[in-house]
C-alpha cells in the first residue's frame, strides 16, 4: 500500500523577512529527503481561526495530516515522519537522534529565539547582545560536539542533523558562525543536500504564489 | 530478562531555590510510575568537569545511562524510558504523546524560562511583567485543551502529562493558575499520584544528604 499524501498546513502568507524561515520548510526538507508525496493547505495568519485553534491550541504552524493523524510541533511531526526511514535509526541510535531532536529545540533554539527577538524584531541591541552572551556557548559546545565527526548520530545524516542545520540557519547568516569553522561546514554539509534545495525552493514559491492572491496588510 | 538498573545522574548539590525542582524529579516521576530500579550518581555543580562535558555537551542534568545508551535532555529520556510502557502507547497516539512532549517544552517551558529567570533570578519585576504577558495566553490555550478531557492523549496519564504538570509546578507556585481553575485541577490530578509523591521525597533528601556532605560556597 501506498502511504497517503501527507497534508502540510502553513500560513496563507507572510512578510518578506520570514519567508526562508517558517518552519514547514523543515517538514518540506523531510518530505522530500524520503521521497514523501505532499500537498500544501493553508491557514490565515492575519485572522486566526477557530478551526486552526482547534487543531494547535496556540495558533502556530506547521501542522501535518497523515491518515487519521493530526499532529503540530515540528519536532514531533519529524520524528512521526522519519519514523520506519533511513533518517531514524531504531534502537539506541533512534533514542540519540530523538535527544538531538529535542536539543536541537531546548539547548539551541530556545537560546537563538530570544536573541533573535531582541536582534531582529525589536532592534534592541542591548538586549540582544546580552542574549548573544547566552547563545555564543551553546553554539561553541554544539561544535565541540562535531569535531570529530560528520553527523550528530552515528556516521549518518539523520533528522537530528536536519533540525540542528535548519536551526543554524539563522545564526550563520547573523555571522555567528564565522568563528566555528566546523559547525559552519555541517551546516553547509546538510544544506547542499539536494532535497533541502527543492524544499526551500518550494517554500519561496508558495510565499511568491501568495503575493499574487493576497493583499498586503496597508 | 530483568531490564537493568537505570543510573541517573544530577547535581551533586544545589542552593535551596531550585531545590524541588532541578530535572532529575522528571525522571525519578516517570520511575517511580514504571517501577523501573534506579540509582542516582552525580557530577559537581560548581566545578563542572571534562567528563560531564563529554556526556552533556551544554553541562546540565539530568543524564541516564540505560545499559548501553548514555541520554540527556529530560523529553528525550522520559521518552526513553517510557517506550513499552502504558505511559506511552503505541501507534497514532505516540505520535501524539511525543508531541505533547515537545510542547510542553517548546511551547509552554521555553516561555516560562524567561520569566522565571526575569522574576527570580534577576528581580527584574519591569521584564518579568513583560514575559508574564507572553506565558500567561499560553498557559489560557493550554487549559482550553483539558477543557473537556483530563488528559493530555486518549483518557489516561501519560509521559506527556507527566512532563506537562512538572513543568506547571512553578508558576502555579507562583499565582499564574489561580484564574485557570480546570488547568490548576490538571496538575493537582497529576501531583497527586503516589510515584511523583515518592520522586519529591527522594529528590528532597538527596539535597539534604548533600548537605552533610558538601560544604556551601562562601
């Protein structure tokens, strides 16, 4: 039997400095790493609905259907997807990808928000570079971790490195990373693999389609 | 075969402030549920070490060693731990456990961090009043969820509801449910099960024996 299409909900549209970065781009980058079909539906992110509420009760994207499942929180929607693939190992490897998984969520991405926050949003450059101070180490133990090896788990790409690489995302283009050489290269490892490539393509096209459908806020 | 015993690692002494609440309680909780054995070793707070590193790259506990694996990250080990257990089901509603797991600390942990740090830690009532603005909706759509059932997946406790409550301990401490009566009901639901009762005691006289042992800094 063929698996069913998996549904991938996002936003109808957003502003230019998100595009690139909201997170079904990293449910995109899975879907075509295990050559998973999808379709893309949309929720309105200017008027919040009931129905997407009821779905993920604190309004964000992505969600996923497959089959009879619903599911929200990047995290967990990967590991379901990678779930029985290449990408997720069984065993005890399959318990050190879900760690990295949830590292890559808790130990960098709760840091790199609140700066990003501060950076980018508010334009707070106090405030930022006191969150800079907090996120540098992270980012420095993360590279410690990768001297010796390729890949967070085993000597393979898994979906830990697929979240950790869409994560360093940001922080690369910030320039955080120009003084950790390596983490900079497993960032750029993951990235030119040709299934990140498409999905981000895809992602750009979908935001580029919504311009033509939707109207800007005044 | 009998499962081995589960070796988990904490401080080896904290102050009194965080004492109740360092992550070792998630872990001992979920033990004590599955009656699985377990001894504590510890790696010191104040002079973290190479090997502590080795093991948790950012230098924080909890850690386990299960046989073989050596795991950090509390989510990552309860669901560890968890799998082949009632507290984790199998099928479309562990997809749904490990997604409560991840929004508990994703969704509703990583808000409650600032905010605790900004109240407690810094006493910086201005931005602690500021990050109470961001916890408290998310806290409002959390109880929107339990509105109608009493736990988190299906109609039983699970390791998501296990981490959920731990993670509500503090601001309910702290006021922030006296207005969300169905979700302050959740966690005393939760609270009130013989293994986290067991797990407190525990994990309180473990900083008490440290005591004996260790002396306070200066």
């Amino acid at each position: 039997m063929n698996p069913t299409q998996v549904v991938l909900t996002t936003y109808d549209w957003v502003p230019d400095m998100p595009r690139g970065y909201v997170r079904d781009i990293r449910i995109r980058w899975l879907l075509e790493e295990i050559g998973r079909p999808y379709r893309v539906e949309t929720v309105p992110l200017r008027e919040k609905t009931a129905t997407h509420f009821a779905r993920q009760p604190f309004g964000q994207v992505p969600m996923i259907q497959d089959g009879d499942l619903s599911l929200f929180e990047s995290g967990a929607i990967l590991l379901h997807l990678a779930r029985g693939t290449d990408l997720l190992p069984s065993g005890d490897d399959g318990a050190r990808v879900a760690q990295w998984v949830i590292a890559a969520l808790n130990s960098i991405e709760s840091f790199l928000i609140p700066w990003a926050v501060a950076k980018f949003f508010d334009q707070n450059q106090a405030a930022a570079a006191r969150q800079e101070e907090l996120l540098r180490p992270r980012l420095s133990q993360l590279q410690d971790v990768l001297q010796d090896r390729d890949w967070l788990v085993g000597d393979r790409f898994t979906v830990a490195d697929l979240l950790m690489a869409e994560i360093l995302r940001i922080p690369a283009e910030a320039g955080l990373l120009d003084d950790l050489p390596r983490l900079a290269g497993y960032l750029e490892r993951a990235t030119s693999r040709p299934a990140f490539t498409k999905a981000l393509a895809d992602h750009m096209a979908h935001w580029q389609a919504a311009d033509q459908t939707q109207s800007a806020p005044a």
